[in-house]
C-alpha cells in the first residue's frame, strides 16, 4: 500500500473510492489531517493533505514529523510526495511535470530529524541519494504508460517560505545547480529515510521562478492557478498508474 502526500492544488484526492477518515496519534503531535484510506483505481492507498484539509498550514507549520510517523504506523511501503514548484532552469516552464533526482535545503527552524536527542542514540541516514531511485523509475515509468510527458531528474531547492523568493535569492539558487525551487521538499524527504520509507516526488511546474521567464517582474498568483489546476490534473493521472503499477 502506498502513500501520497497531496501539496497545494491536491488538499483531497476526488478520485478515491471506498475510502474512511481515520486520525492517528503521534509522539510528535497531530498530523496535518487525518489519514484518507481508500482505493485509487482499485488499488489500497493512503492519502494526507500536507496543508491540511483546509490547505491553512504554511510550509514552516507543517508537523513534517507527525506526518510521516502517521504513515509509517499505517504501514505503507513508500510514499509518492506531489510538490507544486517553481521552474528556475529553461527546461522546466510551467505546465511541466518532473521527478527530481537531487534536493538543496535552504530552510531553517524546522523540526529536522527524528533523532533530536533522548536515550536514543543518534544515527546519521545516507542521503546521497534523497529520492528512492526505484520509485522514481516508477513514476517515469507511469508517466510514459498513460501518455503524459515528463521530466527526468533536476535539483529541487527547498526554501523557507511562506513568502515567494527574491530574483536574487532564484540567481543564487541557480548559481548552485537547482533546477526547481518549493518550500516542503525538506524536511520531508530526509524524515522519510530516517523512517525507513522509501520516497520520490512528482514535482509540477506552475509558474517561472522569480525574475525568470513571464515573472521577471513580478508572479501573478492569478495567472498560475489555471496552470496548477490544469497540471494537478495530469500529476493525478500518473500518481494513479504509479500506484497501480505491478513493479515494485
């Protein structure tokens, strides 16, 4: 049974069937929402709105821990993270679809690891790779099966948010290789491998970054909502052949 995590544009997953509400208890508090368990295209699935239902968690309120101690109480065995970024590099313009294969985490105060002291003793996860190579060729894999177009690899930036970037802050981000910036990438992905859970994102690419492309002088949050809707929409499609998907 997989997971996803549904970023903005996805607060509820309108295609699960059969599906319950079910609020789990935490040594790190509340999730964002409860967990959805339901069928996607027949398939088990458990669905967690990262903002909550209400889409009313900023990026650097977001209880990352809980949310991922939420799943893995669930049992699922990885977790397909859906990121609505910014494109900083040409090959990612809006309406683009991509798996990222690397991530830069610029964000700060966040409550980072799950080994934050205690009698525990701590223990430092590879994270060379950030991403689970065999799910991101799962998602490739899903987007070429049902026809969508799709990026393999770029660097994700994870910035602090809420706030939008400067044009500079994006010129620094691109001097340090970074393809796509949004701002719950981290701790998200590093809290997965400390769980043990294997995960990927499905990155969806709903404006240029700040001082690039149409937002050189500014992002309209009006023009981006049609590509995010638009976008979502695919991003659905693959998550739901992902799942379906007999590879592992």
């Amino acid at each position: 049974m997989y997971a996803i995590i549904g970023g903005s544009g996805l607060a509820q997953l309108s295609a699960l069937t059969d599906f319950r509400r079910q609020a789990v208890a935490t040594a790190y508090g509340e999730p964002s929402a409860p967990l959805v368990f339901g069928k996607l295209g027949g398939h088990e699935l458990v669905f967690l709105a990262r903002h909550g239902a209400g889409h009313h968690l900023p990026p650097h309120r977001i209880n990352y821990r809980a949310n991922i101690d939420a799943l893995r109480q669930a049992g699922v065995h990885g977790i397909l993270a859906l990121a609505t970024v910014g494109g900083i590099t040409a090959r990612f313009g809006p309406g683009t679809l991509a798996v990222p294969e690397q991530l830069i985490d610029y964000t700060h105060g966040r409550a980072a690891t799950f080994y934050d002291g205690g009698d525990a003793p701590v223990v430092h996860v590879d994270f060379t790779q950030p991403y689970t190579p065999a799910l991101r060729a799962r998602l490739l894999a899903a987007a070429q099966t049902c026809g969508e177009a799709i990026v393999d690899g770029g660097v994700y930036a994870c910035a602090q948010g809420p706030r939008l970037e400067t044009a500079a802050e994006i010129e620094r981000f691109a001097r340090d290789g970074a393809d796509l910036v949004g701002m719950t990438g981290m701790p998200e992905a590093a809290l997965a491998r400390e769980a043990g859970l294997p995960y990927a994102t499905l990155a969806v690419v709903v404006n240029h970054a700040a001082g690039r492309g149409d937002s050189r002088d500014g992002i309209r949050s009006d023009d981006l909502q049609a590509v995010m809707e638009a976008t979502v929409a695919r991003a659905v499609r693959v998550l739901t052949q992902a799942v379906a998907q007999e590879a592992p």
